[in-house]
DNA sequence: GATGAATGAGCTTTCATTCAT
DNA sequence: TATGAATGAAAGCTCATTCAT
C-alpha cells in the first residue's frame, strides 16, 4: 500500500524538525526527505508553519483523546493519575519526536496559532490537574504544590522522549508502570497496593 | 559597576537562545539587545555558533566543577547521589535559560564542536553514574536498569528548567530536597532517614 | 532567436569578469546584467567561483579540443607549432575576454577546482609542448631552452587579447599568420618557406 | 638594519596584491602580513588604493625614468628599442609582482587615479613608440603597422613576469638579448649585426 | 606610534513562498 | 498533479575605514 502523499510529507517534517528543529529544517531539506519538488510540497500543506502547527495538534488530539477515554467516568483519582502517566509515558516513548516537537517549539508559531495549540495543551493538562485535585480533596493525595506536583511528574515523563529506545533493557510496560508508581508516590499515595493491574491500553 | 561588553553580549545571546532558539535567533537580534552593530558583535564572539558552545561549555563545567568539589572524599553513595541532584535541581531553577540551551540545542552544533560538549557532559554525567553504580555496587541501592534511572532521574531534574519560578509558591531548599527524595526512592534507597540534613550549598 | 536564460549569465559574467575582475565583480552587478534578481541568479550557476571555473573550462576545453583536431596526425612540427599558434591568436582576438580570465583569474580558484582548470590548461599546453619537443629532436627546431621557448610564445599570444581590437588595421588573418611567423623563427625554423598556405580555419 | 615600516607595508602589499589582485587582498591581510594592527596600517598609507597607486606609480616611474637615462641622446633607434627591451625584460624578470600589479590592476583604480597612473605608462610607452616611429621614419625599421607592433612587443615583453625564473636554465642577460633580437627581427631589422655589444647595465 | 573598539555598507548565499505552465 | 522559474527579504559574516585613548 503506497503511502499517501500528505503524509509521507508529514512524516518528513516530524523526521527533520525533530533531529534539527523548526528554524534548522528548511523547505528545501522537507522538499528532498519527501521526493518533492519545493514547488510541489505546496500542494500537501499550507505553509511551514501550518506544517507544524498540525504536526502539534495531531499530536495533542490523539493524547488527549485516548486519556479522555481512559479516564472518563473513573472515579478513583488513583486510577486516572495512573493511567495519564502511563500513557503520557508510552505516548513519549513511541512517538518520540512528535512529542519532543511539541515540547521544543511552541515558541516558533505565531500568537494565534499557538494560541490554538496551546489549548489543546491545557486541556490535555487539565486532565492531570483534575486527577491531583481531586485525589488532594478527597484525601487519597497529599502534596502541598499540587500545581507544582503536576508540572514535575509530567516534565519527568516528557523526558521519556529524550532517552528511551526499544532496543533498551527495559519493556514500555514496564517503564510505564514504573513511572506510575514513581507519580503515586510523589502525591502521597500508596502504590504498593497498585490501583489496578497492568494496563496494555493506550 | 559597568557591565562588560563581552558579558553583555553572552547575556542577549542567553536571553535569545532560550527564547527564541539558535536558529530563530538572528545575528541582528544579537545586535540589537547587546545595544552593539553587527559588525562590533564579532569583536566580541567568534561566530553565532562559537558564542553558543561558548555558553554550552560555560554552564556545563560550573555544573561539572560544583559536582566535582561537592562528590570528592564522599564515600556514602546516597549523600553523593542526593547532593549531585539538589545541585542539578538548583542550578537548573536559577539558571533555567542556560541549562534549557544546552539541552535543546546540541543538535545545532558541528561535528567538531559538538564532541567538545558532549564530552563535557559526559564528565557530568559520569559523576552520576558513578555514584549509581557505587550504590548499586555496595547494595544500598537496587534497580534493575541503571542506566536507564540515570537518565530518567537527569531528565527528571532538567525538567526543572521549564517551569520552575522564583515566585512560585516553593523554595528552592524545599524543591531541591525534594527531588533528591524522589532520586532516593526511584533508586530503592530510604530517604526517609535523609542521608544528610538540609545542605544549603551548591 | 531568444537568447537562453543561462547563457546570458554567462555572457555577463564574461563581461564583468573581464571588465572588473572576479572579486571586483559583485553578485548584484552579475543579476543587473543578467536583468535578474540576486535569488534567480542561483537558478543558473552553482556559486559566482562555480560561474567562473565553468567559463574557464568551455574556454580551454574548446582551445584544446580545436588544437588536437587541427594538430593530429600532422607529422610536421612545424606545421603542427604553426598551427596552434594561429588558433591560440585568433582564439585570443576573438574572445579577448574569455582568455583573459583564464589568465588572471586562476588564483581565486579553491584548490580542488583549481586542480581541474589547470589539468585542462596542461593538457592544451602539452600539445605545445610536444610541437616543439618533435621539432628539436628532429632537428627541425633548434632552441637551447625549449620549455622556456613554449612559455615565452604562449605569453606573447596571450597579450594579443589585451590590445587586439577588431576595428584596428590588420586582419586577423594577417595578424595570426604574423604571429606564426615569429614564433617559428623564435624556435629557429625557417618560416619564409611558410609550413603551409595561409589556413583560413580555426 | 631594520626595515622601515612604511617599506614592511608596501612589501606585504606587492606580495599579496601580485598573488591574490587587491580587491582578493583584504586589509587584515595586509596587517598580518605586516606585522600591524589594522588600524596601524593607516599610519603608513593613505588608503588601500593609494597603496596600490602609489606601488603602480614607483614602479612606472622607476621603468620611466631608467629607460630614459638608457636612451636620451642615442640616436639610433635600433640601440633605443634594443635598450629598452632589454631593460623592459629585465626589470619585469626582477620585479614580476610589481610589474604583474601594474598590468592587472589598473582597472581597480578610480577615475582621476587611474589618469595619473595612466599618465605615467602613456609617457615610457612613448619612448617604444618614439623609436619604432623613428626606425620607420628612416627606413632602418619596417613595419606596416607601428602601433601594433609596438603593442604586441610589449605584451610580449610583459609575459616575461609570468614565466621567468631566476632558478630556470637561462641567465637574465641572455633572455634580454634573445629578446631584443626578436623585437629588432619583428620591425625588420637585422639584429645579426647587434646593434651594440651585451649591455649589462639596467 | 600604536591599537582596541566601533560601524555603515556591503558581501555571497539561502530563505519561504508564488505563479505560469 | 507537478514543477521550473522567479523573487523580496533576510541570513551570517566581512569590508575598509575612523577615532579615542
């Protein structure tokens, strides 16, 4: 099955603007990484930018559906830090540069753009927000900076991005869980008793 | 007591760099907030990229250097793994701009340049492998991966640079203790009988 | 019959070349007389040094091709000297310009390019070279310095192009033909018993 | 004793000028040639194209006013070319890289310098055009064509800065000769009878 | 006499983008 | 759909020169 064109452009520019950032990736490097004339990558996206921009909000929309999704109507705030961590991390380790892009150059788009991107961040971040809140005000939390808990616990896991590779000693269950365990305990909750069993889901 | 220019122009160029990105960052942008021409920029830096490894270099050999003098005669792997991440931790939170430069932007330099800084880095970094694998080595610590906790622990603590504020609602004390807590659990050591009291130093 | 787009930049930079030097030459004065912008320009040379060693090698590798058709198979050495020095001047009367930036401009060359001129220039002047190397050992030519005998002639030649012109007294005819005539006394042949009728060919 | 430091400058500049044409020469290249600072270097020249005129101008002026002392008050225009040529020959064997300056430079210059340059080299080419006039005028040279030949001579002449060394097979007294000879043989004069003895003098 | 500091103007080259075909 | 041609703007850097010390 031949790769549609649209993307093969898209994998290109998530390839370079990983290894050599936003600004260090020209038309022309995207133009040869996706067999295209500079000309003719016109056709497959609006601007550099735009390019970019949807990179990041692919990105941001598939996190934040899929966390969405696992942590919708589950009560115990345990379980939904659990499972953002857990996802946070496999998302990271799996989509390296796409998530790194993300997290490196927010400062390149313009204010509306970023506007638009930021968003879905908070959004996705609320999510988190949420969690700790709500396990600090039901008691099953305790971390005196819960603002300050939940911007380190997702710093760690972005670092995910920087340094796991499959090849590694280390399944992504297992680092998954690990993380997991290492956010339970850094809010004050007993992971020992593991809230649930090993999660394979996305 | 006047500002030196060359200290100037390392100054714009911090601010910039971490801003904006090396490459988003123009040679008149340079100019500009060094309150310099373009022309007089280069009498005090040899190149953008000269002045970036210069900056690199910089802030890993005082990170080196304070490392060195604070793990030196320490036997105790604990107290040298705790003491490496509060300086980690602190450094990164007073000198976010710096540290965030040269974590993003390795990719920027050329061969040559870049193995000079990576070398650096390696120095540093060593330091905490070491003191891993000491405690791994004396059975004060256990993990499975160490390699993989060094790393997790480093991105961890560069996560600091991202989104610590002085006028947040934690110390900088606090912060660094903390997260030496975290290292200290993720490695199965029990900081609950902190291998030391509260080190003020850096 | 329009003129190619490509050609016309290397009419100018001809022109310019000749007229101001390489480094005396700016990219913008090569885009004015090519009614190009600056960015157009690079659609039609790899770099202005690139621009200079092309003109240099059509120019040589046209000499030397034209040299070898008319001198192969000539036993004589005379005749064979006779000829080459014809077509050396009317090829220097006629591109005054092109010969003299193969001339003067070799020195800004970067080495590997240089390389690549000279070996062509060698190999037109090894056909020189041998003219005069047969016509001593056949005791035809008599010349106690025959290296110094090829220098010296090829060096008068090449001043025709710079005070040739076209409107002035002598036919070219008249003017290679007089040329000849010295050169072969200047290797002690005996030229009032020309070689061969006046060769009208180039 | 020391060199004086204006001739240190003037020194660099002949050099680097003949190797690399002034507008390839910059002026930190003349400093570090000189063992100067930039800005010292305008202690000892007005300009970098004053610098340029004024080695253009020394070099004429000495041609000048050495071929004038050779000739004045010789009647015979065969003696006055021959003198001249040889003098011509030898001083462009002495001092390729002034004389190559003078040759491929003057373009460089601007209007009113260039006059005066132009002057200078108008005045010792009339002593060439002055003894080829006079040898027609009374019939001991014929040419068709004065000023041609007078052209072709002196280009012919000049190659000389471009080939000879002083380490090659011929002595520098010889060359002169062998080229007077054929300057005389070129206006059809009968330099088998030289028209006077070797002359070593300058 | 010597020079570090400074600069406006300029350099060659590349940028992202558009458009006619 | 695809692309050669084209470009204004900007890139990093160097130019020759001046001047206060």
């Amino acid at each position: 099955m031949a790769l549609d064109t649209r993307e093969r452009v898209r994998r290109a520019a998530v390839k370079l603007f990983a290894a050599k950032g936003f600004h260090g990736t020209g038309i022309r490097d995207l133009a040869q990484e996706s067999n295209l004339s500079t000309a003719s990558l016109y056709h497959y996206m609006g601007s550099k930018e735009e390019l970019l921009a949807d990179i990041m909000r692919g990105c941001l929309r598939t996190l934040l559906d899929s966390a969405t999704a696992q942590t919708t109507d589950v009560e115990d705030p345990a379980i939904r830090l659990s499972r953002l961590v857990k996802l946070h991390v496999r998302t990271h380790a799996r989509l390296p540069r796409e998530t790194r892009i993300v997290d490196h150059e927010i400062h390149v788009l313009a204010p509306a753009t970023r506007r638009s991107v930021v968003a879905l961040r908070d959004s996705y971040e609320s999510l988190w927000a949420d969690a700790v809140a709500d396990g600090v005000a039901s008691g099953v939390f305790t971390t005196a900076h819960p603002g300050v808990t939940r911007l380190a616990l997702l710093e760690m896991c972005n670092g995910v991005a920087r340094w796991y590779s499959p090849r590694g000693s280390m399944s992504l269950d297992d680092l998954a869980s690990h993380y997991a365990d290492v956010a339970l305990r850094a809010v004050g909750a007993c992971p020992q008793r593991s809230p649930e069993g090993q999660s394979k889901g996305e």
